[in-house]
C-alpha cells in the first residue's frame, strides 16, 4: 500500500491487516443484529423534569459546563446519570 497521512491508530490497523492478523467473524449477520440491538438499547430516550437548585449551584453548572465545552443540561444530566450508576461517588 502506498504511504498516506495516518494517525497512529490507522498505522497500527493498517500493520495488524498486513500481517493477516485479523479474521473473519463466523455468524456475520447475526453478530451484526446482536450488536444493532446494543446500540438500539444504549440510545436512551430522555425524559424532561423540572429541578430547583440553588442560585450558586446553578451558576456553577454553568461555569462547569463552559469549561468542558457542553451544555450545562448535559452537565447536570452526566452527573446525576453517573452518581446512580455508581460511577460517580461523594468523598468526604
């Protein structure tokens, strides 16, 4: 193959395809339905609620939100997803 601009990820699947490291998934269209239905499942639907919270903790989310460069919303709906899945826990 002729040399193009890739990113280290690239080189690393273009050199694995080289070497014949890759093989042929058995069951092709039923893996693909299998993993259809993952993604149908992972894509939740929301769910509007009305939240009161302080002055402060709003003009924090908002400074937050900024720093990460998403919605403030998003924000707020990342933490709470992330405290009841466990992902998130208070330290004291």
């Amino acid at each position: 193959m002729n040399e193009m601009a890739l990113d280290k990820e690239e080189k690393e699947i273009l050199t694995a395809l080289e070497n014949n490291e890759w093989k042929s998934v058995s069951n092709l269209e039923k893996k693909k339905a299998t993993f259809k239905k993952m993604a149908k499942r992972s894509i939740a639907k929301t769910k509007r609620i009305t939240l009161r919270v302080t002055e402060q903790d709003y003009e924090l989310a908002h400074v937050h939100a900024i720093q990460v460069g998403i919605p403030y919303q998003t924000l707020i709906s990342s933490v709470i997803h992330k405290y009841l899945t466990g992902q998130l826990q208070e330290t004291r």
